[in-house]
C-alpha cells in the first residue's frame, strides 16, 4: 500500500476519498459531453449575433463573444484534463491488476505454487471495476492505507 512515498500501482491503493474539485470536474465533463451543453453554446451565440444591433460597435461585439468563448474554453480544458487525467490512473491501475494477477497465473500453471498470490490478485482485479468512479488526482500519494477499500463498489463480491 501506498504511503505517500510511493506512487499507487494497484486498485487496492487508490483511496476512496476523491476531492471536492475531482468531483467537480467529472460533472462538468459529464454535462459538457451533453447535448443541452451544445444547445447552450449554440444559444450564446444565437443571442450574441443580433446583439450588433444594440452595440453598435463590430469591435465591443467581437470582444464580447471573443472574451466569453475564451473564459469557456480555457475552464473547459481544465476541467476536462483532470477528468482525463482520472480516467488514465484508472486504467492504469486496472491494467496492473490484470497483468500482475496474468503472472502469478502463469507462475501457478508453470510450477503449481503461488496460490495465495492469486487470491490477493482475485481481490485487486474485484477493487479494479469501477475504479474509475472514485479516481483522485490529489488523494491518492497522501492518505495512509487504514481506510481504503472500504466503500468501494464492486469491491466485495
């Protein structure tokens, strides 16, 4: 288990605490990846175009719109990096489960030994379906290993 030294390699060492921006940031992605999103950016613009009328002025009229795209882009592309970035440490840790437990598999067939191994490869491979749900970019180096597991879908079946 990890102990803030080390990086987290296995499902089992992810913690279940995911931060108030993680959480965040996994709901904006998943409201930007909506169609009401899309209908959203096409409205702003929809009430962006007649406002010429009212202003006056092509350059506030492009400035206007200039400047709210690019508020919105660069949050965005915050938001959706980290949710990104969650999404691969899943994987990742999912694919360490897979070939570690794929090795003590052969390592059994090919010398008969190493059956606790696999069941400690049975329960990493169990903490690993759903792991992407509670993924941490900032908890999991910091925690000790006392409460991990614990309310984790998926992890005791």
């Amino acid at each position: 288990m990890s102990n803030g030294s080390q990086p987290v390699l296995m499902p089992s060492e992810v913690s279940t605490r995911v931060g108030f921006f993680d959480r965040f940031a996994g709901w904006a992605s998943a409201a930007a990846s909506r169609a009401t999103f899309f209908a959203f950016c096409v409205l702003l613009i929809v009430v962006w175009a007649p406002s010429i009328l009212v202003l006056r002025s092509v350059d506030t009229w492009q400035l206007i719109i200039n400047t709210a795209t690019t508020i919105i882009t660069f949050l965005m592309v915050a938001l959706l990096q980290n949710s990104q970035t969650r999404s691969d440490q899943a994987v990742q840790h999912k694919l360490n489960a897979l070939a570690d437990g794929l090795a003590d598999v052969m390592d059994h067939l090919a010398t008969g030994s190493g059956q606790r191994d696999l069941q400690a490869d049975l329960k990493e491979l169990r903490a690993a379906v759903g792991l992407e749900d509670y993924e941490s970019t900032t908890q999991n180096n910091e925690e000790d290993s006392g409460a991990r597991k614990s309310a984790r879908p998926g992890a005791h079946r």
